[in-house]
C-alpha cells in the first residue's frame, strides 16, 4: 500500500509542477495546439515518470576499496507484541495509516467514478427522432432545454432556442470539436480528476484542458472567416441560458467566457517566444533524475569506536559481530522492523536504497532507551525481503549463541516441537523470538533458554 501512496504523490506532484509552469509561462501564448500536447503529453509523463529507475553507483576508490562506519551494536531479536500469545491487538489496532488513507483514496475514486458514469448515461438519455446524418458526423435536435454541446461524433442542440445566424456558428463551431477528437482529451482530464480527486490541482487542470480546448476552437473561426463581434455577441447571448452543464461535453460557451473573449482579442504570440518550450524537457530530466536517482555511495561515518565494523563495498553490506557485549550494541531496522545484526549479515548493497546512522541524544529521544547505543536504518529497495527460513535460521544460530550448553524452547503453531522439525519446515508465516524474563512468564522454567515461536501457513 506504501508504494501505490508514493506512486500517487509523485504523480500528483509532477501534475503540480506542470500546472504551474503553464500558469507562469505559457497561459498568455496563443499556441493553443502546442499546450493541448502539452498538457495531454504532461498527464502520460506523470503517470510514467515515477514508474522509471535510474541506478547510480559511485564506487568507492582502489585506495579505499573498503570503508568502515563503526557503530554501537545491540543483537537482541525484535517482534510485535501482538505475535506473543498472551496479548491481542483490537480491531482498530490492526490498520496502519497507510492502510486508511488507501481506503479514502479508493472510496473517493468510486464516488468520482460513478459520478463520471452518470453523467455519460445522461448523455445517452437525451433521445430524439430529430436526426440529421452525415458522412463524419450527427446533429442531434432535442427537446430538452439544452446548451448546445457535443460529444464525440455528435452534436445535441434544441433548434428552437437558437436563431439561424446562431446554428449556423454553433454547428461550426461544434465541428472543430469533432474534427479535432476533442472528446478524448476531456475523457482523460475526467479520468484524471477521478484517480486524483483529492488533489486541488487536478481539478484546476481539468478546467484549463477545457478552457484550451475553447480556444483552439475560437481561433479556427476567427481564422475561417466568422465575424469576430458577431461570434463574441452569440456566445454571450447563449450563456444567458441557465441550464445545467454536463462536464463530459464540448459545450458552445463553456468554462469562463470572459477569458476566451479576452483570447480572441489577443495579438498572437510571436514565434521567437517558443524558445520557452525547450524547459518542457529539461523539467522532465529534472524530475526523473529528483524522483529515481538511486545512490549506492560507499563513505566513512565517523559514528562510535566499538569492535562493531559495518563494511559497505560496492557487492554487500557487512555487518561483523566481534563482540557480545549486549550493553554496548545498537538498534537496527530495516524497512521499518527491528532485526538483529546476524539477519543482515550479506545483505546486497544494490539492495540497499538509504542507510542511517542517529545516535546520542536524537536516538534516544525517538526510541527510548532502547537506543541509548545507536540507531542503524536501513531501507532496502521495494522488491528486497529477508525470508521467513533465512531469518529462523539466524534465529536459531544465535540463540545458540547465547545460550551455548541449552536448546532452546521451540513452539510450531501452539505445539512443543525440536529443532529437527524446526528446520523441516518449509511453508512458514510468521517468527518470533523470546528470551530472557518474557520467555519464564509465559513457558516457566522450559523458556529459561529463550524461546522460538513458529506459526506455519
């Protein structure tokens, strides 16, 4: 659920980015047919760009093939506490925050999408026997008190509302629209809008493809011929109708008049001012190099002189336990759990997407005494797991470890086994380890040795 929210943000914020370089740069062009590629090419490259990866290793030298970030080290194996089996986590408890606002962005998406679907039956109910075909097109003159609009290969128009100088231009003007397949850009705004409804650029985005469109349209009649006055006189005439829009059509005087007529009235934007457009793919470089640039940089942290070496070459992460000295060993977690040193032992350094270091004073405030020695974070890349049977074979070589003349206890799915069985297994869900006070609270004087609980699927 983590990576379809960071897929979503990242999109939402290249369509941000996108929307604000129109706004400052290309809103007063008259290059009408170059901002509709722009924003239709500007979609798909937001919906891709977080998609693409980019690795790159800057390699430690030959002088230095090995360097060393010395730390504090705790071994002591981690779990949820909901795993042990004298506690249980509440309903409510079992749903992280990732896992909630999944499910507002899905049930907000549906409201949106059944919305989208009503409004495109509603043009499908508009019904009349008044039909006028021809050959790359359909005029549809309905009864309902309509705006003129269209959709698709259709125009829909109420005769009797309109004057014969007006039809005229409205038809004209709705066959710009159909000649043009603008349909299908209102299509992917409206889709758009669906999957970000909770992003306010994405609305505001859907009313400039609208508002562009409007003036690729007005541009071509005022270059065929149309009377500039007479077409501006219509389109204020016909916005006097108060009826109801429907967001999936190309309606005659749609989206913000005022706008379209000051537009029209525009002098056209000089060519030499296309040189702007050469920052479209810069941008786009920019944001695929600051969303997926992925480093595997090799460099010393000075951070604690312990017997604990981490080494990071260019193939592994090393982590070298010299020491048991359980006072002296630090916190470690990957991709959010807490492991011990031994279940990161060969971890793949192109595995590897950060690693972190936090110590003193800031470990303690964020984890307690529990990182009184030092935190070490590590977070891999997403398709990167430790397996169940790697870590139960980690698990069991240090408790071994530490309890050298004993065996400890093993549990699989509530029953006392052995070790043979343990490592039989081959189907496992889940692993927790308990040592120590909590292990004789829960299994007496058999947990005294540590305890290894095994829940198979």
């Amino acid at each position: 659920m983590n990576e379809l929210l960071i897929y979503l943000l990242k999109t939402a914020l290249i369509q941000c980015a996108m929307l604000l370089c129109y706004r400052m740069l290309l809103q007063s062009d008259t290059f009408y047919k170059m901002i509709r590629y722009y924003f239709m090419g500007g979609l798909a490259f937001s919906y891709i760009a977080p998609l693409i990866r980019f690795d790159f290793r800057i390699l430690p030298s030959a002088q230095n093939n090995i360097p060393e970030i010395s730390y504090t080290y705790i071994p002591e194996m981690s779990f949820p506490v909901e795993q042990l089996p004298q506690t249980t986590a509440l309903w409510w408890q079992q749903y992280s925050l990732p896992d909630i606002l999944t499910a507002v962005f899905v049930a907000g998406a549906a409201v949106m999408m059944i919305r989208f679907v009503i409004q495109f039956l509603s043009l499908a109910s508009l019904r009349t026997d008044r039909k006028h075909r021809h050959q790359t097109y359909c005029i549809l003159d309905v009864d309902a008190p309509i705006k003129p609009f269209s959709f698709g290969k259709r125009i829909y128009i109420n005769s009797k509302l309109h004057s014969d100088g007006e039809l005229d231009e409205i038809i004209r003007h709705e066959l710009v629209h159909i000649r043009q397949n603008h349909s299908v850009d209102i299509i992917v705004a409206a889709v758009n809008r669906i999957i970000f409804w909770w992003n306010p650029f994405a609305w505001i985005l859907n009313g400039d493809i609208h508002n562009n469109l409007e003036y690729i349209v007005d541009n071509e009649m005022l270059l065929n011929g149309t009377n500039r006055k007479h077409y501006q006189y219509h389109l204020l005439n016909i916005n006097q109708l108060t009826y109801i829009n429907n967001d999936m059509a190309n309606y005659f005087n749609y989206y913000n008049l005022k706008k379209r007529i000051e537009m029209m009235n525009k002098e056209k934007t000089q060519p030499v001012y296309k040189i702007k457009w050469l920052l479209a793919p810069i941008g786009a470089i920019v944001i695929l190099l600051a969303f997926n640039a992925q480093r595997a940089i090799a460099t010393n942290v000075d951070f604690a002189v312990t017997n604990e070496i981490v080494e990071i070459t260019s193939d592994t992460l090393m982590i070298n336990c010299r020491c048991c000295d359980d006072s002296t060993r630090p916190l470690i977690f990957i991709d959010g759990k807490e492991y011990s040193s031994n279940e990161v032992t060969n971890l793949d350094a192109y595995d590897i997407h950060s690693f972190s270091i936090i110590k003193d004073a800031a470990a303690t405030a964020v984890y307690g005494d529990k990182g009184k020695n030092g935190v070490i974070i590590v977070k891999t890349k997403e398709n990167h797991k430790i397996s169940e049977t790697k870590k139960l074979l980690y698990s069991m070589d240090w408790l071994k470890q530490t309890n050298v003349k004993h065996e400890p206890l093993v549990i699989i799915d509530e029953k006392e086994s052995n070790e043979e069985e343990l490592q039989k297994l081959e189907d496992i869900e889940s692993i927790s380890v308990i040592k120590d006070a909590a292990a004789t609270v829960v299994y007496g004087d058999k947990g005294k040795n540590g305890v290894i609980i095994v829940k198979t699927k």
